[in-house]
C-alpha cells in the first residue's frame, strides 16, 4: 500500500542497519566480505550500512575489518528509545483505526 510504503522501505533498512553493527559488535574486526557471507546479504548493502555506521561514529574502519568505537553502546541506547517511542505512535494510530466507524 503507497501510504505505508516508505515506512516500511525505512524500517527494513534500519534492521538491516541494526544486523550489520550486531555482528559488527560480535565478530569485529570483520570484513565486507565476511560480513555479508555471515548475514547472506548482498556486499554493496553491507558497504552502504558500514558506511553509514562509519558516519556516525558508531564504528570504525581497520586494516583488519570494521570494529565498534565507544559511541556504539550510547548509539545503541538511542535507537532502542527510537524503537520503544514508534511502539507508543504505532499504539496510538492503531487506537485512531479502532475508533473509525465505515
């Protein structure tokens, strides 16, 4: 559904976000390579969440592999409000559907 679809796109990408730094977190220093084998996910997809990982400071790159730095547990921290906040907004649109009469 076009009204949904972004969301959702977004959502599937920020799991993959997620995927990418747990095991990051688990098997670092690791590669693209590595990486992708292990999550069976596309190299280019791997990069581009590296990338953006990298960008924020969340991990770095080393000649052996991605590794965490210290912002990773705060980052961790915010994204799991972030995800506890979009529960709360997604209780109160299903509470907005449940109170449509058609």
């Amino acid at each position: 559904m076009t009204i949904t679809y972004k969301l959702d796109t977004e959502m599937e990408l920020i799991e993959r976000h997620i995927k990418v730094l747990k095991a990051v977190i688990e098997n670092q220093p690791v590669g693209i390579i590595k990486l992708s084998h292990m999550l069976n996910m596309p190299e280019h997809k791997i990069r581009y969440s590296l990338r953006l990982l990298e960008q924020e400071g969340i991990i770095e790159a080393s000649p052996s592999g991605a590794k965490i730095t210290i912002k990773a547990k705060e980052a961790l921290e915010e994204i799991r409000k972030f995800v506890r906040d979009m529960e709360k907004r997604c209780e109160e649109i299903n509470n907005i559907i449940d109170s449509i009469n058609l």
